[in-house]
C-alpha cells in the first residue's frame, strides 16, 4: 500500500512589532504556538521566539559586518520546510512589508507553489515615535510622514531630496549611523536647522532612550544605554516637540497600565 504524500505546509510572514510581546497580534501569537519551524531576523528579542515552544529555530538575522545566510538561502529553507508539510513562521521586527524584504518571500512562496500568509505586524515607524510621545501626524503640525530606509544615500535621496522643507513628518529606520549626514541632507535642501528631532532608541525594550532636540544638533546626539543591539530610528519635524510634553506623561502611566493588564 503506498503512503499517501503528506500536504505542503504553510509559512506565514509575520511580523513581530517593536520587540514587546504584549503587541503582538493575537493571529501572531496563534501562529507561533503552532509553529513548526521559526526563522528570526536578528532584532527580534528571545522572548519572543520562546513563544514558539514546539518549533525548531534558525537564526537568519542580516546585521552590518557579520556573515549570514543570504536572502536566496533564506528563501530555500522556507519552500524546504513547507514542501515537508512544516508550520514555518518567518518572524521578522516590525511589519513584514516595511523594509522586511517581505514582499520578496512572498513571490519567492508563490513562484514555488508554496502556501503563505502575511500576519502584519505594528511597524516600528510608527510605534518607536508614538512610545517616545512623538505622534508622526498632528493637526496643525504635520498631515503626513514618510518613512526611508536610511543605511544609504541612494535610499532616502530620491524621497527626501523630493520633499518640501517641513511639508511632512520624516521617519528614517536604519539611520542612526549615518544621522548627521541624513540631517546635513536636509538643511542643504532648506530645512530650517532649528527643526525638531529625535532619535528613538530600543522603543517598547527594557533600556529605551530617546533623545530630542534640533536637526542641526542630530549628528552629535548621545543616545546610549548600553546595548549596541537595540532598534534605533531618527523622527523629525514639529510633532517631536510634542514629546517634551507627552513623554512624561506616557512615563507616568506606565505603571498604572501594567497592573491594569496584570
């Protein structure tokens, strides 16, 4: 009698916030339970991998300077494990399709037959300024954001170079390296150097700074706690001088908030 062939299993691209496990979605949560297989990039925290109990798990983070699998690997232990019949969660920060490569997983899924989902996640753009009290829309301040990937020139250039000075909030993931060439960018291009900005550093982890202040002071900005692996992200325009007064505020219910949840 021949063994019926067992179906392909599914791979669902979630997205795993800003680090805390309390914002996760509840479909995350579902799917990682009931994980098979987990492939973690590199700034998601432990603890949320240990939310996978019964999976397997393999390490597939990219950081600068150290060797990794490459995308195209990545992609082939996905379709190996599902076309096994595998529950596999690629578990990535923030949201899947922003800046996640997410949308190249996807089409790599579908072009080999495989079954896949995306479980969106709160992106990092987004929830890193509003934990901080930086909201990235204000009525009267700013009617929109963009956001841009800030590891290299020819990233943000073509966004940024194209914006009005102060016409919206900028959000700028991956730039706390090159901050001062980023800002330097922007004054060249008629920002006003007293423009509010803020660096967002480790938002929702243990440890999480935020400094504030000018651009033209964003360069020389010290946001340090410590621990070089925490997500940093720059925010500038008027909405940051909101934080000055939202900041403590959201500090003070913090507490409050946690026995509330408990």
């Amino acid at each position: 009698m021949t063994a019926l062939a067992r179906p392909p299993g599914l791979v669902s691209l979630v997205g795993a916030g800003p680090g805390d496990p309390e914002l996760l979605t509840r479909r995350a949560l579902d799917r990682l339970a009931a994980a098979d297989l987990v492939l973690n990039d590199a700034l998601v925290p432990d603890e949320l991998v240990r939310l996978a109990p019964r999976a397997r798990r393999f390490y597939v983070g990219k950081r600068a300077g150290r060797h990794s699998i490459d995308q195209d690997g990545i992609h082939k232990l996905m379709i190996r494990a599902a076309r096994r019949g595998d529950r596999v969660v690629r578990l990535k920060c923030g949201d899947p399709f922003v800046f996640g490569r997410g949308g190249e997983e996807a089409l790599a899924l579908e072009e080999a037959g495989i079954p896949f989902e995306v479980v969106p996640g709160l992106s990092s753009a987004i929830a890193g300024p509003a934990l901080a009290g930086i909201p990235v829309t204000h009525r009267g301040l700013a009617s929109g954001f963009v956001v841009v990937s800030g590891h290299a020139e020819a990233a943000y250039a073509p966004i940024l170079g194209s914006l009005a000075p102060g016409a919206a909030t900028v959000v700028v993931l991956m730039g706390l390296g090159p901050r001062a060439s980023i800002a330097s960018y922007l004054i060249a291009r008629g920002w006003d150097p007293a423009t509010p900005a803020g660096v967002v550093l480790g938002a929702s982890h243990a440890g999480a700074a935020t400094w504030t202040g000018r651009l033209d002071a964003l360069g020389a900005a010290a946001v340090d706690t410590g621990d070089a692996e925490l997500p940093g992200l720059l925010v500038i325009g008027a909405v940051v001088g909101l934080a000055a007064t939202l900041a403590p505020a959201l500090a003070a219910a913090t507490p409050a908030a946690a026995t509330a949840n408990s």
